[in-house]
DNA sequence: CAAAGACATTAGCTTACGCTTATATAAGCG
DNA sequence: CGCTTATATAAGCGTAAGCTAATGTCTTTG
C-alpha cells in the first residue's frame, strides 16, 4: 500500500538527504552553483546516478535548475530546508517541553520528600 | 556493495526521519513518553511494526528507552536531532553565501553596466 | 503455578531504491 | 552538416525497507 497522490513533502526532503551521494551534491552546491557534470566528477558515481539524483532532489525542493545551453547548472533552493527545519523545531520544542516536564515531575518528588520527611 | 561499518549516522537519523509512521511517533513522543503499546494505538500498524520502528529510531540516537517492569516507555532523544541541525546548518549556510555571492555578481555587472553606459 | 499482558524476534512478501549500461535528444562547433 | 559535449530516459538488477502473521520471552497477577 503507497499513497498514491501527495505523498508528504516532508518524506521526500528527509528521503533526499538520507543518501549520502546526495549529501555530497548537496554539500558542493552549497559552494555553489555546479552542473551535472561537475557535480559527477569527483563522486564515483556515473552521470545518469547524478541526474537521477538531482531530479529527485529537485523534486523535494531541495535543488533548482537553470538552462544554460546544453548545460543544466543546479543551485540549492531553500524550501524543502525549510521543510525540514521547521519540523525539526517541532520536534525540538517537545524536546525542551520535556525536560520542563522531567523538572516539574523531580521538584514534585522533592517536595514529596520533604513531606514525608 | 554496502557499507560493512559506520554507515555515517546521518544517514540513520536521515532515513528514520523519512518515514511518516516514525514522524507520527516522533511527533506522539514530543507530547511526552510513551510505552510501545500507547503509541501502536492510534497508528493502524502492528505492535512488532513499532518495535521495529523504535529499534530504528533508537540506533539513529532519536529515541531512549528505559526499562519500566515489561514496558519500555520511550522518550525522545537529542543526540539525533542534534546531528540533523548541525548539518542542516551547514545546508544553511552555504544557501546564504549563495544570495550574497548572486547580489556581489548583480553589483558587479551594474558596475560593468555603468562602465558601458 | 497458570494465565494474561507487553514486547521482541523471525520469516516471508511486496515494493522502492540506487546503480549501471545502453541509447536518445539537443546544443555548440568546425 | 557531421562531430562532440552535456544531459535525459529506459531497462534491468541486486539489495534493503516496511509490513504482517506467527511465535518466543518475560513480568505481573490471580
């Protein structure tokens, strides 16, 4: 059983960057701007594996492509990271919000304590 | 070919974040702890489905489980979380020094624009 | 001690992933 | 117009993901 339409955004962005292949692409377009061929080069992968790559990151939101001729140049693109981000600060404040709790639940103990001291 | 050792934590953190059924448990456990069977509940798969998910989640240094009798309450972890933003930030980075290098070749060709004026 | 409850483990299945090779398309160049 | 370069697409393959059903292992409880 797969979801046929809409299949969450939020998969494809973490999908994407759990390859190391295209963590690395991600990590050189972060230098800045590159083709598939320069992004190829030092990758040991063959170029039909970037171009794979890079369609899906473009369809995660994660690259953007411009047409230079017979080149296609990659650049990231902020939106699936802001995806990305902006779940992992969800996450990130029920980290924090359970460390209140834990808090709470200790000082609650303490005084426990105290009374049947 | 795979890799025998140290497949690169940031691909386990990656990939348990890639699944919805993990998120919702990521997202469940952001409210508080909970025990394998409190979070199989509401989630329309299988206990051992969530066993597994939390083995995944726990080797990825997302989650901590303690021992509680025969449950194993679960609750987040940060470790994970922590790898995630910290390459994320990197992501980040580059994706600022981007805009700044695009507004330094637009001034650049306005200069240049000036010069041929 | 027997029965029930919470969880782990195994096996097997289906589907998706990542890669390569082979081939197509399309732009630039002599 | 042929030739080369840059990229896309397709087919095929091996492996891993995610799930279920079945079963095992401990605790707790009556």
């Amino acid at each position: 059983m797969s979801l046929l339409f809409a299949p969450d955004k939020l998969d494809s962005v973490f999908a994407a960057l759990a390859d190391p292949t295209r963590r690395a692409i991600l990590a050189r377009l972060a230098r800045g701007e590159a083709t598939i061929t320069e992004l190829a080069k030092p990758l040991r992968v063959s170029q039909p594996a970037v171009s794979q790559h890079i369609k899906l990151l473009v369809g995660a939101g994660m690259v953007r492509q411009r047409v230079d001729g017979v080149r296609r140049p990659c650049r990231l693109s902020s939106e699936g990271l802001g995806a990305a981000d902006q779940w992992l600060a969800m996450l990130r404040k029920g980290l924090e919000a359970n460390y209140e709790r834990l808090d709470a639940l200790l000082s609650a103990m303490d005084a426990t304590e105290e009374g049947t001291r």
